[in-house]
C-alpha cells in the first residue's frame, strides 16, 4: 500500500511542478503556446524527475537514492539561490526528498523479504 502511494505522490507532484515551470514561466514572454515552447527549457530539470519515477518504480532502492539526492539538492538550491524564501518550494522539494527516502525504505525491505 505504502508503494503505491509513494508511486502516485511522486508522479502527481512531477506533474504538476512541470505544468507550473512550463505555464508560468511563459508569462514572461507574453503567453499563449509559442512561449510555452520557448519557456520548455526551464522544465528540464522536471523532466529528469520523470526519468526518476520510472527508476524507482523498477529499481526502488536506486530510484528513491537518486530521487532524495535530487531532492536535497533542488530544496537548496531553490529555496536558498537568489535571496527568496517560499515555503511553498521547500515544502514541495522536501516532499520529494522525503517520497526518495521512502523507495529507499521500501527498496531496502523488498531485498530482505527476497533472501
């Protein structure tokens, strides 16, 4: 039950953060779809957290390493880079870590179950 939850916390929130980075960074250029496009590049890290969730769906234990490494980093640099405090990132990012460490909890307790 934990691994499914886990499973779709992780794919919810990679949703949404990339609808987020992709919308509202295109206000900046003006809107409407063309500066969707030109504002894609700022959701490449996102993309990655994609990548990520794949990974620990098939490989727990590295995914979720992987998954809470890419979280502490991003709560850092994101939520100390640049002189703004939200609490709404760090809260988000340290989900994401937290989600990291859980694969790797549940990661750790499949390999014991199969000995």
């Amino acid at each position: 039950m934990l691994r499914k939850i886990a499973r779709l916390l992780l794919l919810i929130i990679t949703a949404i953060v990339i609808t987020f980075v992709l919308l509202s960074g295109s206000e900046e250029h003006g809107g409407g779809f063309m500066r969707i496009i030109k504002n894609s590049p700022n959701a490449l890290p996102w993309l990655l957290l994609f990548g990520l969730n794949y990974l620990a769906w098939k490989r727990e234990l590295v995914g979720g390493s992987i998954i809470a490494i890419f979280g502490l980093y991003v709560s850092l640099f994101l939520s100390f880079n640049g002189g703004k405090f939200a609490i709404t990132v760090i809260a988000t990012t340290s989900f994401i870590t937290i989600l990291g460490f859980i694969f790797i909890y549940l990661g750790i307790n499949k390999n014991k179950n199969d000995e």
